[in-house]
C-alpha cells in the first residue's frame, strides 16, 4: 500500500498501491507556524472510486490536533490523535505529523526514530482541501544517487526513504519531490 494523503494528512494519508512507501524527514525542513483556523474542521475523502466519499475521516481541532477515521468493511477505525504542525515556503503550504504515529496508525511494522516526522504540501479553497504526498521512488533515486542526504531501505515490496540532517527549506520545491495528483478532501459538519 503506498502511505497517501488519505490517513492523517498523510498524512498521506495514504493506502492505494501494492507495496508501501513512504518518505519520513529526520526533522522538519520548515518552523512551525502557528495554527491555522482555516483548517480546523472535519474532512472527508472525495473519491470517484466505488468505495465512494468519507471513506477517510480528517478531524484538526482549532489548537491543530489530527485525528482520523477510516470506514471499513468491518466498521470504523480510529486512531489516538497527535499534533498538527503548519508551516509555509516559496508560496507553499505544508504539514506534517509525527512519522511514527502515522505508521503505527496503519499498522505498518516500519519503526522510525522518535521525532521523525512526514509531511504533506496542502493547499484549501473554498471547502476542498488538497493534500500531496512525496513521491517516494524519485526521492530514493535522489538519495541513492547522493542529490539528497538519507537512507533508503527496501524490502518485502516497500519502500522506505529517510531524509537526515537538517534538509533545507528548497528541498521541498524540487521537481517531482511531490505527487502530480493531490488526494482531495472536502470540509463537512461535524455528526452529532
């Protein structure tokens, strides 16, 4: 499964593909900015597929706390939230979310070092909001060919790429660092 935008801004978000991939940063290229309340809100997945939309649930509390839930054959899954953070360059804006608590939350047996973090580009207009994830096999190439610092390790099908040291800002305005097609989500009421 390729780890998209479509769980926590993952945040992803992020099952699609055979074979798992992701990109996680041994810390964030960009300073937090504080919470936006263009954000806050209830998101669910826009989907033309049959399983149609909401199948993917975003809550971000106004104090930007992500949590998510996901409806599944066998009924909603839910998962601990954990803090959202925002930040913005070149025009751009981004978040992320502790890298760990995304794996965990898809059950993904992959452990990253503590303070490892994903991040996700968004951009919100109107009520959709449109969320890009990395796009993991560039990015491995990058690092393998030493045009970017990390490691890279594959196994079993997945692909798990890790940015270290300090990435500058400009590493997230690279060509192709981020997928073509954004995942969408559209804000909703919350239910009662």
């Amino acid at each position: 499964m390729k780890l998209r935008a479509r769980v926590p801004l993952a945040l992803a978000a992020l099952l699609a593909l055979a074979g798992c991939q992701i990109t996680t940063f041994e810390q964030s290229p960009l300073a937090a900015l504080p919470c936006d309340p263009a954000v806050a809100g209830e998101w669910h997945s826009v989907d033309d597929g049959p399983s149609g939309d909401g199948e993917m649930i975003l809550r971000i509390s106004g104090d930007c706390q992500l949590s998510f839930e996901e409806r599944t054959a066998e009924g909603p899954r839910t998962g601990e939230s954990t803090p959202l953070f925002l930040g913005e360059h070149a025009g751009q804006r981004y978040a992320w979310t502790d890298a760990g608590w995304l794996l965990r939350s898809l059950d993904e047996d992959h452990a990253v070092p503590a303070g490892d973090v994903h991040l996700v580009r968004f951009a919100i207009a109107g009520d959709r909001l449109a969320l890009w994830s990395t796009d993991d096999k560039p990015i491995a190439h990058a690092i393998i060919d030493g045009e970017l610092s990390g490691e890279v390790i594959a196994r079993d099908r997945r692909l798990f790429n890790r940015l270290v040291a300090k990435q500058p800002a400009e590493v997230l305005a690279r060509p192709g660092f981020f997928d073509a097609e954004p995942a969408t989500f559209r804000k909703m009421e919350p239910r009662p």
